[in-house]
C-alpha cells in the first residue's frame, strides 16, 4: 500500500490532482548534451539542446532509459537516435526522424531543427526515387575532384 500511496502522493504534489496528466512525457525530458563541452558551465548553454517532454521507455519503439537525478525529475540518459518507417512496397512512403539535425554545425539552422519532431514522436517524410528526391531537393551540393597534373 506505501508503494502505491508514495509516487500517487509525489504525482499530486509535482503535476497536480488529475492523473490524466501523468503522462511520461510530462515528466520525462530529453536533452541532447554535447560529449566534450555538454558538462562546462560556460559553454554548456550553447552547445547542448533545450529540453524537451519525451514520452518513451525501455519498452517502447521511442526507445528511452532515464535516470532519476536530480531527484524529483525523469532526464533521458540513452534513446534511440534515429528512427525509420521503411514501407517496401513504395519505398517512397519511407519516414525517418533523428534526435538532433542533418547539420553538426553550431548556429546552423538544421542542428537541432529535428528534435521537437524525435521528442513527440513524428517523422519527415524520406524521398528514396530520383523523381522524388528531385521534387523535393531545396539544394545540392556538388563536390568536383581536382586533376592530378604531377605528370
């Protein structure tokens, strides 16, 4: 009965009266830290994410293990990074969502722009024909090799 009574009485107490609202993902926040600079008080602002509410667990397909530190709070230690839905019958209709961005640069405006959509889970569409990836390119980049001229 002191099992039930005590996280009931905490749930009360931290998220208010109405157990509607003790989702996991009202408790439970993901935070993308930097592996170098995520624990240096003066840098740990710009180079980790925001937090945002993540609803995912041991046994869930938005995979998520948490740590109970500082007591009181659910912070994500390890989830899944990138997730896909391949439909082989019309590659196409491919979903995918990653925790961060397509770009690793810091002020980039892709770092992080996917994370709200990993943390609710939701995904991008993924164009995989030509005719697809060609309706949906914003740019391209074209890497040209140089001729070796050494004789």
């Amino acid at each position: 009965l002191k099992s039930f009574r005590d996280p009931v009485a905490w749930l009360s107490s931290e998220y208010g009266g109405d157990p509607e609202k003790w989702t996991l993902g009202n408790i439970q926040t993901a935070t993308v830290q930097h592996t170098l600079f995520g624990e240096i008080p003066l840098l740990k602002n710009i180079f980790n994410s925001k937090s945002f509410p993540f609803p995912g667990s041991p046994v869930s397909i938005s995979f998520a293990f948490s740590f109970t530190y500082p007591p009181g709070k659910f912070n994500v230690r390890y989830a899944s990074t990138q997730r896909q839905i391949i439909d082989l019958a019309d590659w196409d209709a491919m979903r995918a969502v990653n925790s961060t961005g397509q770009s690793g640069n810091l002020g980039h405006p892709n770092r992080t722009d996917q994370m709200p959509l990993w943390a609710a889970d939701q995904y991008r569409r993924m164009p995989f024909s030509r005719q697809a990836v060609n309706k949906t390119t914003v740019n391209t980049l074209i890497i040209q090799g140089r001729e070796n001229n050494d004789g």
